[in-house]
C-alpha cells in the first residue's frame, strides 16, 4: 500500500482563496424575502416550533458556508430559533478555515493537476489533533480547538457559536471524503469515532422532533442518509417522532432537478405518519436571508 506518511503538505498561506469573510451575510432587515407562498409557510412552521420551545434541527452542506451564510445561522442559534446543527464534513473545514484566516476554498480543477489540492498543513493538522484526542465528538472538538486558540476570526464560525452557546454541533463523515483525510495525521479510527459520537447526539435531538421542524440546506447525500437512519433508531427505541415538519432546499432554482435521497429520505418518508413536507429549488443565498428576516419578523410579533 502507500505510504501516506510521505504525504507532502503546504502552508495554508500559500492558496489562493475563493470566498472570504468579508463577503458574509450580516444583517438581513432590508432584505427583500423570497415571496414563494410554501416558503412562508414553512417559515410559520419554524417560528411556531421557536414560539413552543420545540426542536428545530438544521442540516447544511458546504455551500451554505461559502455563499456567506454563517453569520445569520449564528444569530438564528443565538435566538434560541436553532438547537441543533448538523454538518458534513467539507462544511467543518470552511468553517475552520473561515476561523483560522478569513478565507476559505481553492480551485480544484487547477490543484488537482498538481497533487497540491487539499494538502494544506495548518487545516489538516490542526483538526486532526483536535479530532485524535477528542472523546466529545467532532463537532465540539473543532469548536473547542477554535474557542481555546481563539482564532482571528471565530466569531464568523459556526461551530465556535454553537460551542459557546451550548448548543450540539455534529458533524458527519465518510472516510476519504474530505482533506483533511489526505494529511498525515488522519487516523481513521479517531475520526470514526468522532463521527459516530456525533451521530449519537444527533439521534437524540431527532428522537425529541416532534412538533419539531427539520431543514436541510444543501446536504445532498451524506445528511438525508444520516437523518433517515437516525429517525429509524429513535422509532425503534420508542420515540413516535411525529408530526414534524422536513424541508430540502436544493441550490439549483428553475430547473426541474430531481435527488433521489433528499426528496425520499427528507421530504416524503418522515412524514407518512403526521407532519408536512417541503422541496425547494432556490439558492442559499435566497433562502437563507429570507427565513432569517421572516424568523425576526414573525418571533418580533410576539415580543
């Protein structure tokens, strides 16, 4: 087999980034919402769960990070509107490297020519230690590591704020999936450890849904995968979850786009036994800054 040993690396300095902190989302009050009628009912459905102290679970891939949405997350979290936070991995390293140097994101196409793609030094061993040494999980791990080293730039990060405001932060991978397993340091065994830890902590907060909502933004794969055998372990230990409101938002608008997991696993299967179910075509940049204004807007009413 390869040495993976003799991995080379390269300091984070040396990449050209593609998105950068300064291009985040911070306010969403002049913010025109998407005016989609389904769409504002699902947002009456969350600021209802918000209003009853209920579950409201948030599932995101990658790009929620690199289209600059972090910032209105955390103030969803901070609201009391978020209580849980589920991530794949790649959004994990956004995030940390968001944290750690204001920018995040390469391009592939040009570094894989060269085998420099992913091999990063500072992301790779940084959250590896983190991860290796961690009994908590992986999500708290890599919030903890950004809160103790207090990185420059943590207050755009979304697992340091969930991290300080106690709120479960999980993330869940696949082996091989992410940079961070290219580096030296990667010990699989740790990670999946991590990762299973969070899955755990996951479960628990699907097992308390009820009533509760669940919102996937760009997850396409690896969370309805997740999310689907977390509601089977939480029913088959007792736990009715039901009715509860799902919602998929795709990044792909006006096209007639069709991704067999997210519309079974999210939108129609959890839902059979009570509830409602949601499947949107729109950019995160659309739907995020709407449900945040309709959120404040609706949770604002009732002060």
């Amino acid at each position: 087999m390869l040495d993976f040993s003799k991995i080379r690396t390269f300091p984070l300095a040396q990449r050209q980034n593609l998105h950068f902190h300064t291009d985040f989302i911070r306010d969403t009050k002049k913010f025109k919402p998407w005016p989609n009628r389904k769409f504002r009912q699902l947002a009456a459905r969350v600021a209802e769960a918000a209003r009853n102290k209920k579950g409201v679970v948030v599932q995101i891939g990658a790009h929620v990070v690199k289209t600059g949405q972090s910032l209105l997350l955390i103030d969803l979290m901070r609201r009391g509107v978020i209580t849980h936070l589920a991530m794949n991995g790649a959004s994990a390293i956004h995030d940390f490297e968001i944290a750690l140097q204001g920018a995040t994101a390469e391009s592939v196409a040009k570094n894989i020519e060269d085998g420099t793609f992913g091999m990063w030094e500072e992301t790779g061993a940084m959250m590896n230690r983190a991860i290796n040494r961690s009994r908590e999980g992986f999500g708290r791990a890599i919030g903890r590591l950004i809160v103790r080293e207090k990185l420059p730039f943590m207050d755009y990060s979304l697992l340091a704020a969930a991290f300080q405001l106690k709120i479960p932060a999980t993330v869940h991978v696949a082996i091989g999936t992410d940079i961070i397993h290219q580096h030296p340091l990667c010990d699989g065994a740790a990670t999946g450890r991590a990762t299973f830890h969070d899955f755990k902590i996951y479960t628990e907060s699907i097992a308390h849904l009820a009533h509760g909502c669940f919102l996937n933004f760009g997850s396409a794969v690896i969370g309805p995968e997740v999310f689907l055998k977390a509601l089977s372990i939480a029913r088959n230990l007792g736990f009715p979850v039901h009715p509860i409101t799902t919602a998929n938002f795709d990044v792909r608008p006006g096209i007639n786009h069709y991704y067999y997991r997210p519309a079974k696993n999210i939108v129609l299967r959890p839902v059979s036994l009570g509830g409602a179910g949601y499947n949107f075509l729109v950019d995160h940049r659309v739907s995020i800054p709407s449900l945040h204004h309709l959120l404040c807007k609706m949770l604002k009413a009732d002060e």
